[in-house]
C-alpha cells in the first residue's frame, strides 16, 4: 500500500505538468489585450506598453512559461495582478469557503442518492423507483445557474426565509480558528452562528449537490439491482435473514464499489465546478476568486488556481483508490 502510494504522488508530477501547460496555453490564447483590460479603454499606449512590461508579456511564450514554473517550483504563487496581494494568502483564505461548501454538498448528495437509490432497487418498478429516478434525471439537467436563481427568487425574494448570499450575516460574530464556520461556530458554542452559517449553505448547497446527487442515486440503483440478483442474496433470503440486514450489511457493501468511483470523481468535479455556483450566491471561495480573476484577466491568479484545484483532484482520487480496499479485501496494491 505505501509503495502505491508513493508511486501515485510521483505520478503526480507529470500530471501537474501538463495542466500547467494546458492552462498557460489556454489562457495565452484567449483574444484581447491584458494589459487593456486591466488598465482599462482610456489607457494610453504607452501605459499599455510599460504594463506589458512589468507583466513580461512582450516575453516570448517559452519565457514566460518558464519564468512561471520556475516560481511554482519554488513555492512561489506569485501576486495577483489586479489587486496585489499574495496568490497564495488569498487562496487559502478562499480555500476553506470551497471546502465548506463542497462537503456540504457532498454530504447532501451522498446521503440522499444513496438512500433514493437503495430503496429505488429494493422496490423496483414501484411509484417511489420511478419518481425518483424520473427526480435524478432532472437533477441531471438542470442547469446549476437556473436552479441557483429559481431558488434565490423563491426562497429569499418571495419566501424571505433564506439569505440570498453571502456566507455569514455582518452582524454575527464569529471567532474564526479554522475558517470553516460551521466548525468554528461549533468549537466556539456560537449556536446563533452555527444557524446563520448552515442558512448561508442550504441554497448553494443543494445547487451544487443537485447533480451529483441525481448521479449516485442512479449509479446506486443499477449497482444494487446487479447484485440483488446474486447467488448469495437469495440465500440470505432463504435463510430467513432481516431484509435490512441482507440489504444493508451484505448487497450495499458488494455494489459500493462503482457508487464510491462516482463520489470520487464528483467531489474533485464539484471543487472546479463550484465556479457557477459561488459566483452567483456570492460566496467567497475558490471559484468566485478564478471567475473574477479571469473577468479580470488575472493570468497568475487563474494559473495557480487552477493548478491547486488538480492537486486536490488527484488526491482525492488516490482516497478513492486507497478506499476501495476497505470495501472489496480482495483488491491488492502490491
């Protein structure tokens, strides 16, 4: 196990590679000119020019590339060209806000398409197989920005009962420690925080965890039919054993397997997706920060960004990989 381990964090190396590669390219190949962007239309020429400059964008592309590996290499962010301040303070300042919201998300969509999905299989062909899975095929297709502004108008315009964005009331206080405010509120005893956190989370929250909850209801409900039908179920039916128990302990642990590679790869997908969702609700994380550094044209800030949202990828991935020894012994690393 530790030698797989180590041998997917040197694996990592070349996948970071080319995701540098892929986004400086992509991101030079964007029409317009930076510098106007960031100085403005009424910018004269020569300020454009001195800006490019200071920017090195008159560097030839290899140049440029390498002065930007060069400081990842090192540690080295860099700084944000809009506003100054430090790429890497900024991102963890931003980090825990993503964090937050995506396990959220996660813990909402895992929770409900797990169930939705077991007793979808356990009850094939009845009302409740068929509305949910008709409910999943619409979480699959709505799109995140529509939900996102149907729920605002619904919820906070007409209702008033959930803030329309933000993540936590200017007149709360909270004594932050870790970042994560449902946490700290929790550390602290801070209940009128906790409640005003967890009001902030529900609507992007069920936003950003509508489609992969739609996902692993159905990929829960094919798995579970798979092995409901499997030698060793009808036994456990025939040795009179409690339905909860053949269901729960002994078909949901065999189908797992392909539900925990959906969770996976949703939880990396969710850490970069989360862009739409953030930008809307207003929520200072990860996503709103590269929307509005891309607006901005921000070259170093999308860049870092979005070469630490694939490192959190891939080690998400490897949790997902060292996971499934847990629910499948049979698998071996060696």
């Amino acid at each position: 196990m530790v030698k797989y381990i180590l041998r997917r964090l040197v694996m990592l190396i070349p996948v970071l590679l080319g995701v540098s590669i892929l986004t400086f390219s992509l991101i030079h190949l964007i029409p317009g000119d930076p510098a106007k962007s960031m100085l403005g239309e009424k910018s004269t020429e020569s300020q454009l020019e001195q800006l490019r400059e200071e920017l090195g964008l008159n560097d030839p592309y290899i140049v440029q590339y390498g002065r930007f590996a060069g400081s990842i290499l090192q540690g080295d962010l860099g700084e944000s060209v809009k506003s100054k301040e430090d790429i890497s303070i900024e991102i963890m300042n931003r980090l825990p806000a993503t964090m937050e919201l995506t396990v959220f998300a996660m813990v909402l969509a895992i929770s409900i398409g797990i169930l939705a999905g077991v007793i979808a299989a356990v009850k094939q062909y009845s009302w409740f197989d068929n509305l949910s899975m008709t409910g999943a095929l619409f979480g699959v297709s709505l799109p995140i920005f529509w939900l996102g502004l149907m729920m605002i108008w619904f919820f906070s315009v007409q209702l008033n009962i959930l803030p329309a964005s933000g993540r936590i009331s200017n007149n709360i206080e909270l004594n932050s420690i870790t970042n994560f405010y449902l946490l700290d509120s929790i550390i602290t005893g801070n209940w009128a925080a906790f409640k005003d956190v967890l009001s902030h989370l529900i609507m992007p929250g069920v936003a950003l965890g509508t489609i992969p909850m739609a996902i692993i209801a159905r990929m829960t409900r094919s798995s579970m039919l798979e092995v409901m039908k499997q030698d060793y179920i009808r036994t456990a039916n025939a040795k009179g054993l409690a339905r909860h128990l053949i269901v729960f302990q002994h078909a949901l642990k065999n189908a797992f397997l392909p539900v925990l590679t959906v969770i996976g790869l949703q939880f990396g997908l969710l850490l970069g997706g989360a862009v739409l969702t953030e930008t809307i609700f207003s929520w200072p994380g990860i996503g709103r920060y590269v929307y509005l550094a891309v607006m901005g044209r921000d070259y170093p800030v999308v860049q870092s960004t979005i070469l630490i949202i694939a490192v959190i990828f891939v080690i998400v991935n490897l949790i997902t990989d060292i996971l499934y020894k847990y629910f499948d012994p049979r698998i071996s690393y060696d």
